[in-house]
C-alpha cells in the first residue's frame, strides 16, 4: 500500500507564484539597478541590492522559502542575462545567489529559532550568517566566472564577497526589524533627528569635506538611542543609498579618495562604510532595545510590587535591624497605607519610627528576639500575635521572615493582620461561657475551677476553703405574682448584695434559677459564720424594683473543705445543709456536720434504690376508702403510694418520700401515681358502673413547681385511660397550692371544665385563714388529721372543726375528715353535719385488689378471687 503524496491547496500554490514572479521581478530589477550604485569608472558595485532582497523576503516568507529561491535565481539570471552576459554565466550566477540565500536564512533559522534584533547576542549569529552566505554566494560565482569564462576565482570571490555583505547588512536589520514593536512616537525629536541625518549626508557626501565622511553616524546613534531598531535599520538603507548614488555621482570624500587609487577602491571604501555604519549603530539600538525591554521587566515587577505592598489589605512594613544604644531596635523603611491605619499613623510618619516601641514590653521583646533567631538562622518564619496594651488595646497577628538581597543587609519584612474585633468576641465568648448574663457573677464552670484551685493552694499551705449555698426561699411567688422580669431584678439586686457582703478575694457565683454559692477561699468555721449572717440579714432587708416594697429571704448551707474534700462533694455537702436551713424553717444558715453527712449518705443510697424499683416494679398503690359518716357507704377511694422493698419489706412514704423529693423524683413519680390510679378508678367503673366510688390522687408541692402543664398532663392520662373527668379528685397541699397559685388558677380552672375535682388536703396546716376557702378555686377541703384528733378534748380544735363543716357548708364545699379513729369521733362529726369522713375506723389503707373486692362484697358481686 502506498502513501499518497500531500496535495497543496490551490490558495498556497497561487501565492507562491506570485512570490515567484513579484519577487522575481523585484530582484530583476534591483541587479540592473546596482549598475547604478556603481561608483564613476568602476564596474564594480558598491553593494548588491538584489541578494539583500532575497535574504529579506526569505525571512519575511520563511514557510515560502522555495517560492523566494526560485525568485532569487530567475530574476538574478534575467538580470545578467539582459545585462550582456552570456546565458551559462549567468545562471551561475543565479546559483551563486540562490545558494547564498538559501545559506543565510538556514543559518538564520538555526535549531528552530530566528535570529533577531532583540538581544546583543543574536548580531554575533546574524555577522556570522551574513558571512558565511556571503562567503558561499562569493566562491560560487568565481567558480562559475573561472569555469565558464576563464576568469580568476580569487579575485572574483573578493570582489563578490564584500559587495554581497553589504548588501545583506542593510537589507536583514529592514526585515528583522519588522518583526520588532514599534518605535516610540516622538514626531518632532523624530523629524529633528532626520533632518541632521540628512545635513550630516549632505555635507559629507555633497560637500565634501573629507575628515567627516562618518559624521551622519552620529544622527544614527541618535536614532539609535532614541527612536528605535526599526527607525535605524530603515536610516542605514537610505544613507546607504544616498552616499553610494552621490559617490556613483562624483561626489563626496569617497569619490575623491578613490579616484587618487583606483575606481575600485570607491566601492570598496563604501562597502566599508556600509558595513561599519550597520556594525555600530545596530548594536546600539539593540542593547538600547535590550535594556529598555529589561526596565520595563523591572517596572512591571515594581508596579506590582508597589501595588501588592501600598494597596494590601494586610498592613505591611520592610524594618532594618540595628543596634542602638537602649539595645536591638527595628527601624521602620517602608509602611503601607493599612500599617499606618492599623497603628494610628499619618503618611509617611512610620518611617524612621522604631516600629515595636509601639507594642506592650513582654511582647515587644518577644518580637526582637523572634527577630534575633531568624537572623541568625535558627528560624525560618514566625508568627504570633502581639498587643498595643493600653486603656483599648488593639490586637495584631504578625509574621515575620527575613528578606536578604545580594550583599546588602537583611530586611525584615512584616505582615500584620488587625485581630481585635476576634479577639473582643472571643472575650465575650469567654466571659459567656463563664459568667451568668444576668448577674455579671461567675457561673458554675468558673466557680468550679476556683473551688478547685482553692482546694489544691489549701492542701499546699493547710488552708481550707468554705463554701455557701444560697437559695432564695419561695422565690417562684415573686415569679408568678409579679412576673419574670420582676424576678430577674430581685436577682440581680440579690447578687448586689451578695457581692457586698464578702471580701475581694471571695467569689460569688450564680449556679442558676434562685441558687447562688459564695466561696471563701480562705477562712475558718467562726469566719464563714459571720459572713453567713451579713448575707441572711443583707438579703432579708426590703427591695424595691417594682415600684413596692418586696422581701425575700435566703437559706444558706455552710460547708467547710477537709482533708479529702473534692469540688463535687463540696457542693453536694452545701446543698444539704442548705435544705436543713429550709427545713428548719428557712431564713437562717446550718452548718453542714455529721448528721447532715449522714443524712446526705442516705439519701444517695435510697435515691438509687428508688430509681431502681421504679424501673423494677416494686412501687404498688394502696386505697383508703372515703366513706359516709351517715351510712358508712364507700364514696370514694385515696390512693397512696407504697414501696415493697425486696431487702427491707413494706416502706412507708414517711421513710423515703422526703428523699424522693431532694432528688427530684416527685414529677415522676406523681405521673406514675395519677396514671395508675385512673387506671384503677376505671376498673372500679368496669365493675361496679355509675356506683363505682371516685379516686383521689395526691399532687406534691415539688410537682407543682416542676410541672408546667399540669392541666395537659392530666386531661392526657384521663383519655389515655377511658376515665371520665368527674370520676378524679386531685388533692393538693394548702400550702403547695398557695405556692403556685398565681400559675395554677388557668391550669385547675381547665381541669374543673373537664370535670376533675379539686380538694384541698390537710386544711389548717398552711398560713391561710378560712377566709381564703372563697378565693381558692376548690371543690372539696379534708380536715387535717391534728384537728380531728384533738377536737373531742379540745375545744380550738372543735371550733376549727366546726367552722370548717359550717363554711363548707354555706359555700358548697365538699368536707372530708382525715384520720377517723373512734366511733366517738365519727359520732361528733356526723353532730356537726360533716359528710364524709376516712380513717381506721373504717379502714386502713389496703392493695387496690382487696379495696375492689370489698367494693364488690358491699354491692353483693363476685370477688376476683372467685
């Protein structure tokens, strides 16, 4: 299979014919026209315009290169030819040409790279291929000149080779030059630059004045200089012109100084001049073209260096180390207009500045040795962030790096980035996470690192901290009477008073809520104390943040370190003796003892072991029936709570609820009472129908402070359960309802649309008078068991009895009496007109099955059991 042979597109072969022919007509011309350029009497032509054609067009057309030779060699041969020669001479001629051609611009094009006019060390390569063509152009033709027409190959070549060279010289620069950018546009330096080229030609070659025949190289150095390669490749071709054409006239030093020799000599001399013009001036105007490219590099560089320095948005600085008397100092060179913004400084007024007199002593110093091991090697970079201290101190992260040019000593250059605005917010961040929002007092995370800290310097010296819980007694009223914002104010003036009531090295903390701890972190049981009373009688005194005087009182627990105390138990240790503070009537301070620790050891032990059988299933419910003084008919039925202990039996709630309470179990657990006694009030329903008794189920005081949503949480376990709303009681404490009074009246008010009933439980143990009954929004009150007890021998207690039974009685009340022992009792109050009525007369509480079986007994059904 064979390889088809690539066919030139029809455009590529046109233009290549009329290269050929335009060219050839160009060189045909410009042989006949060197006759001219020959000097008066000589044969001889100074240069030979034509090759110097041909170079030209061969570097103007490098990718035509065939086209221009076979130009070059028909135009030359035509051009002999019509000269006079013979034909076979002047096709050696044209080989000669052809060749010379051919060999310059191979050279020109040596490796793959054209010589040009930008760098001083392409002339050596353009004077070498100018020779070397020249030179082959030259022993060609006296090749054919001895072979075809006897003639001297030697002299031939001598008389070519120069006369070619020049040729050449003047015609390269002309089209290297066009590949070059354009000369700068100076119109009237450019036409006073022409005009004294054209005097200095003029004189030397029209006058005559002989020891100036080189003066216009001086109009071309000018050029040269200032007006570019083109302009002077362009100047040396028209001076060229004009001294040859002159000289061929009989004119100038060049005529006169030949004609005293011989003829030939006026060729040669301005062969000379053309060669030596074209060697001076060239050079010139390249190395003038190299350096100006090489400044502009520099410029560039500069401009971007300058507009990466003064418009950074980093400030930025260039210091010179030195050494001054008052020791190593950093002199400010240069400073952007950011540096100067970032260090409060007008223009120009850093430099000469010692640049870290600005910065505080510990960093300034930090700095110059930073400075110091990057100067001596030891580091290649740094990086840290300093401050300008002072009253409002700005913040700087800075990096440093050594800057060494050549033998000149080392700058030091800096980048500085303004890190106030972080390091502000980080601060806020930081007092966030440590102090309390409201009060500006450290938080709990604080306050447990200084007790910590406390404890350790202690242990080193045999000082002990003490440590104050605080908590402000019934501090939700102040909440659900006056509001939220209200209580904020009460704590914030509380945490005024607390901060003034102990020593600077003291620390006040807010744990939350209404709790706040006081540590002193070094002080004795006497000191504590004193300081326990300053803040029960400064918090006891009247506030006014709501337009009216409000009271508050404070409990506080005092616990003081010992040998093995750790933060944790340090805490839990001041808030037991501040629950003893409370429960001793609260307003006052205990200090934590044996008795508490104790205390506080069983109540962590039953808190597990009541988390654990509430998972476990060892907490049943009991029912005390409600029952009709009159007829002793069942009416209703009280769950109470009971704990099967696997180890120790029955638990009665006297032995573990008060723990249930401390430890927050309260909420649970009345969740799981009420949800289970629905549960089994519906049973009864199931069973007995509409004579089914009601359910009373207990609401704790700490269940009411933790439950939001009591009227949710009810309605919820009723229709999850099927039990109607007017088939539950909810008994709540007197002094636990008046507590949340405020917050429950929407909440009870929602559960009485539904149908629940609402009883107050052990009426006359809280602080309100009976008056109150009419405000309370109830159905039902239950006379607390003390009154009932003692009202057969004494006679307040009866009236207390009789009062209630009456009021119940004139307002609708429901009344029930708790704790009916003896038939005398139950026979003084059905004498008073109270209806109903639970105790042990009747019956103590019992499992609910047995309670349903002896509702069963009593309505003539079957028992569960059979």
């Amino acid at each position: 299979m064979t390889r088809s042979t690539p066919r030139r597109h029809p455009t590529g072969l046109l233009a290549d014919a009329l290269t050929v022919v335009g060219l050839g007509v160009v060189v045909l011309a410009l042989s006949q026209w060197a006759v001219v350029l020959a000097p008066a009497g000589s044969s001889v032509a100074a240069w030979w315009p034509a090759v110097g054609a041909g170079v030209a067009a061969a570097v103007l057309l490098p990718r035509r290169l065939p086209a221009v030779l076979l130009a070059v060699g028909l135009g030359i041969l035509a051009g002999n030819w019509t000269g006079g020669r013979p034909v076979d001479l002047s096709a050696g001629y044209a080989v000669a040409n052809t060749a010379e051609v051919a060999v310059t611009a191979a050279l020109l094009r040596f490796r793959g790279r054209t010589v040009g006019l930008s760098r001083l060390a392409d002339l050596p390569r353009l004077a070498a291929a100018v020779a070397a063509g020249a030179v082959v152009g030259g022993v060609l033709a006296g090749a054919a000149v001895a072979v075809l027409d006897g003639g001297d190959l030697l002299r031939t070549a001598l008389v070519v080779v120069p006369s070619h060279a020049a040729a050449q010289t003047l015609a390269l620069p002309i089209a290297l030059a066009a590949r070059e950018p354009r000369s700068p546009r100076r119109p009237l330096e450019r036409a006073l630059q022409v005009t004294v080229l054209a005097l200095t030609v003029l004189v030397v070659f029209v006058v005559g004045i002989g020891p100036l025949p080189f003066l216009p190289l001086v109009a071309m150095v000018w050029a040269a200089v200032r007006l570019g390669v083109r302009t002077v490749a362009l100047e040396l071709l028209v001076a060229a012109v004009a001294a040859s054409l002159l000289t061929a006239a009989g004119m100038g030093a060049f005529a006169r100084a030949g004609a005293e020799v011989w003829p030939a000599s006026q060729a040669q001399l301005l062969q000379v001049y053309v060669i030596a013009a074209a060697m001076t001036v060239l050079p010139v105007a390249v190395s003038v073209r190299q350096r100006d490219r090489v400044l502009a590099t520099v410029r560039r560089s500069e401009q971007l260096f300058r507009g990466g320095f003064t418009d950074a948005l980093l400030g930025m600085l260039l210091l010179r180390p030195e050494l001054g008397a008052d020791g190593s100092r950093l002199v400010v060179l240069e400073a952007n207009r950011e540096a100067e913004a970032m260090l409060a400084a007008g223009a120009g007024s850093l430099r000469g500045s010692q640049w870290c007199a600005r910065f505080t002593p510990p960093d300034r110093d930090l700095l110059l040795a930073a400075v110091d091991d990057l100067l001596a090697g030891r580091a290649e970079g740094w990086r840290h962030e300093v401050s300008t201290g002072g009253g409002s101190p700005r913040w700087f992260e800075v990096a440093l790096a050594v800057v060494r040019l050549g033998h000149d000593e080392p700058v030091v250059a800096v980048q500085m980035l303004d890190v106030s605005a972080r390091r502000e917010a980080e601060m806020q961040l930081a007092h966030m996470a440590l102090f309390d929002e409201l009060t500006g007092l450290p938080n709990r995370v604080l306050l447990r690192d200084r007790l910590e800290q406390s404890l350790v310097r202690g242990r080193r010296s045999g000082q002990h901290p003490a440590l104050l819980f605080c908590d402000l007694d019934d501090f939700k009223q102040i909440n659900d009477t006056d509001g939220h914002a209200a209580g904020d104010a009460v704590l914030a003036a509380v945490a005024d008073r607390l901060r003034a009531c102990v020593r600077a090295e003291d620390t006040v903390a807010r744990l939350g809520g209404d709790e706040f701890v006081v540590l002193c972190p070094d002080t004795d049981e006497a000191g504590v104390r004193r300081v326990a009373e300053r803040i029960v009688s400064a918090v006891t005194e009247p506030l006014d943040v709501t337009g009216r005087p409000a009271r508050v009182r404070v409990s506080v627990g005092i616990v003081l370190a010992g040998a093995d105390s750790t933060a944790d138990t340090m805490m839990r240790d001041a808030d037991t003796a501040m629950y003893a503070a409370k429960s001793a009537g609260k307003g006052r301070f205990v200090v934590f003892d044996d008795e508490h620790r104790t205390r506080a050891v069983r109540l962590v032990r039953v808190a597990d072991d009541l988390r654990r059988a509430l998972r476990a299933g060892e907490l049943t419910l009991h029912v005390q029936p409600v029952v009709d003084i009159a007829d002793g008919r069942v009416v209703a039925g009280e769950t109470l709570l009971r704990w099967h202990h696997p180890d120790d039996g029955l638990r009665l709630p006297g032995d573990w609820l008060d723990v249930a309470e401390g430890a927050g179990l309260m909420p649970e657990l009345g969740r799981w009472v009420l949800e289970r006694s629905c549960r089994t009030a519906r049973s009864w329903l199931d069973a007995l129908g509409p004579d089914a008794p009601k359910v009373h189920v207990n609401v704790s005081a700490r269940q009411l402070d933790r439950d939001e949503d009591l009227a949710d949480t009810v309605l919820g376990v009723l229709a999850r359960t099927g039990l109607p709303g007017d088939r539950l009681v909810l008994e709540l404490t007197e002094t636990g309802f008046e507590a949340g009074r405020g917050r429950l009246a929407a909440q009870l008010d929602r559960l009485r649309v539904a149908g629940v009933a609402v009883a107050v439980d052990d009426l006359g143990t809280g602080y309100s008078s009976l008056a109150r009954l009419v405000d309370l929004p109830v159905d039902m009150v239950k006379i607390d068991r003390a009154f009932v007890d003692a009202m057969t021998r004494d006679p307040r207690s009866l009236a207390v009895v009789r009062s209630v039974v009456a009021l119940g009685s004139a307002i609708g009340t429901e009344v029930v009496a708790e704790g009916v022992e003896t038939a005398e009792q139950a026979d003084l109050l059905r004498r008073l007109g109270c209806p109903t009525g639970q105790g042990w007369l009747w019956s103590p509480a019992q499992e609910a099955d047995a309670f349903l079986d002896g509702l069963r007994q009593r309505a003539g059904l079957a028992t569960s059991s059979g």
